[in-house]
C-alpha cells in the first residue's frame, strides 16, 4: 500500500476522487446511502459538532450544511479540499494519527472507507477518542473483501500477466468482515450494520472507472504499461458484460460507536 506522501500526490487535485463519486452517484442501480444513514441513525440536523477524518472530496460535510446541520463541521484530510470555509464549516489538512484539534472539541466522528489508509490504526484511535467529547459517537465504514469482483479479478490477472506478484488491496487490512472486530479493540459499544448496493456500469465506460483506481496501487505502471492494461481491460469488460454493463456487487459495513455503555 502507498505511504502518505504518495496518497498525498494520488489525491492532490481531487479527480480520483471525484471520478469515483461519479461513476457511483450515475450508476448505482442499487445505492448505498452511507450520508442518508448517518442522518437516521443521528437524527440529523441538530446542534452537534462533527469531524469526518479523511474527508476527500468534502461529500458528508457539504451534505451536512445543505440540509442545515447547525452544529460545527470540520472535515480532515492529508489534502484538503478545494472548498471555500464558512463560519460554520471548516476544512484543513491533517492526519489522523495526531489531529490539529483540542481535546474534548467533537460530539460525532465520522471515517468513512478511510481505515485501511491508516498506518498507525491504534494512534488514530487515541487521537479520535482524545478529540471526542464524553459520550460522543465515532461512525465508520468499510467496503467488503467480496465487493466489485470484476475489478478484483481484472487487477489479479494484470498483476500476474505482468509479473508483478499479488496485489494489495485497500480492503486488505479493515473490510467488512472484520470492521466490528477491529473495532472492538479501541470502544465499549457498538453495533454493525451491512448494506448491500450494486454497480451497474457500461462496458464501454467501465475502463474509465478501472483507471481511476490504478493510482492507488502499490504498484505504479508505466505509460506504455497502463496503455496496454486498459486495452486489456476493456477486452474482458466486452466479454464478461451482461447486457452491455458490467455488474459490481457492493457491500458496505457501517459501525456506530462509543466509549460509554451507560
């Protein structure tokens, strides 16, 4: 898996990113509403103040002040976004590990498909309960080891074509199947609830979307390399396509979380 300095660089403009969000905003024909159920289980909008570690594109936070969540929204990333603060959002640079903010400062903490990204998981969990106010929530999710085969698949097969041994895979260290009890180790309380979503992506659009995940893997192709990988890519996309679309099965596992039971 890259280190910070290389996410850093993959995330620095934020067209991965958002490239991603695009193509699953367009072509969820199941969707997983992971900020709808943030919502819910919060009973949002109200007054608490919220830090979403690894950010990204600012998604949860922007979701947040548009439907007139009145308590403080920071959002946290090793790049910050591209977004303009305001009295009652702000966005900064940082790193989980050891957070720019005060003890005591948030009511909610929200990580989405962000752990796996973290070096040093147990230093994240004493940052996040140390800035977390006293019967605060902590929110966190992560993809299954089973989701999105095709592109699992097609990365394996590129891997062992071009000789570079197994690949490492974001989910490889938290996934779904174990979220809880990864989680476990660091809070009192907990429940875990699993979604199941689909991808439905056109063959003709689908190396696009391959492509976006090639700048985080630990191994970064050449030009030549990656011009032959989505040729490649798009042959199987042609033959495994189910009436014209490539099919992703998604699972999302999202744990809700505190240090008090009482």
């Amino acid at each position: 898996m890259k280190d910070k300095r290389q996410f850093r660089e993959v995330y620095m403009d934020g067209s991965v990113l958002e490239t991603k969000i695009d193509f699953h905003a367009r072509y969820s024909s199941v969707p997983i509403d992971i900020p709808a159920a943030i919502v819910d289980c919060l009973r949002l909008p109200n007054d608490l103040d919220f830090l979403d570690i690894g950010c990204g594109t600012g998604h949860l936070i922007e979701y947040l002040a548009h439907i007139g969540h009145a308590g403080r929204l920071f959002g946290l990333d090793l790049v910050r976004p591209s977004i303009a603060d305001t009295p009652g959002k702000r966005y900064t640079a940082g790193d989980a590990e050891y957070m720019p903010f005060p003890d005591d400062t948030f009511d909610v903490i929200t990580c989405l498909h962000t752990l796996s990204h973290i070096t040093d998981l147990p230093a994240a969990m004493r940052e996040a309960q140390r800035v977390l106010r006293d019967r605060g929530t902590y929110i966190a999710t992560a993809n299954s080891l089973h989701a999105n085969p095709h592109t699992t698949d097609y990365r394996q097969r590129i891997h062992h074509d071009f000789g570079w041994g197994l690949p490492g895979f974001t989910t490889s260290r938290v996934h779904a199947e174990n979220l809880g009890q990864t989680l476990t180790m660091y809070w009192e309380s907990m429940s875990i609830d699993v979604r199941d979503g689909e991808l439905r992506i056109p063959v003709d659009e689908y190396p696009t979307y391959f492509a976006a995940n090639i700048p985080v893997w630990d191994h970064t192709p050449t030009t030549a390399e990656q011009v032959e990988i989505l040729r490649q890519v798009a042959e199987w996309a042609r033959k495994d396509g189910v009436d014209g679309y490539i099919v992703e099965p998604k699972r999302v596992a999202l744990a809700v979380a505190s240090m008090n039971t009482a």
